[in-house]
C-alpha cells in the first residue's frame, strides 16, 4: 500500500517495517544479554591477565570459591541490569506506538 502512494524505501522501513519489528528485536536483544556476557568471560579464561573471567579461573586454579561465586554473582548483577534496561527501552518504544 504504501508502494502505491509513492513511498521510499526509507520510508517504508521507518514507518512500517521497524516498528512492527521492535518487540522482535527486543527480544532478541533480551536473550542475546547472557550470551555475549558469557563469551567475553570465556574470551577471558583463555587469555586475561584480570577480569572477571580471570577472578573465576584464578579461584577455581587455588580452590578459593568465593573468588569463583563473587565472580558468578557480578556476572549476573550485570546481566540482569541490561536485561532491566532492554526492557525499559523496549515499554519507551512501544509507548510511542500506542
């Protein structure tokens, strides 16, 4: 339809295509938190010096578990607050599609 009344394509992207799509990409982006907080921690196990990746190899290497739990709980912590900061971007969003 609005092809017929001479839209562009930013247009149509802008007022129909990204809207319709942004619970999709919210969810998306609410899943996708814990993954990439899982390979950055991963990518530090194999070669930091520090980190959180490090703190939790480093206390699994002496068996001291609460450096292993502490590094666990931050991961978490930070974690949890991007998902809470997905979602509040996500009720701004579909706010303004009400």
């Amino acid at each position: 339809m609005l092809k017929s009344f001479n839209a562009k394509r930013i247009q149509i992207f802008t007022k129909l295509i990204f809207p319709s799509n942004i619970g999709n990409i919210c969810s998306v982006v609410k899943i996708n938190i814990g993954m990439a907080w899982v390979g950055v921690i991963v990518g530090e196990f194999l070669v930091s010096k520090e980190g959180l990746g490090y703190l939790i190899m480093y206390g699994g290497q002496v068996f001291k578990l609460d450096l292993v739990m502490m590094g666990v709980l931050i991961l978490s912590i930070c974690a949890f607050i991007m998902h809470v900061l997905v979602e509040q971007i996500e009720k701004i969003l579909l706010k303004g599609r009400e």
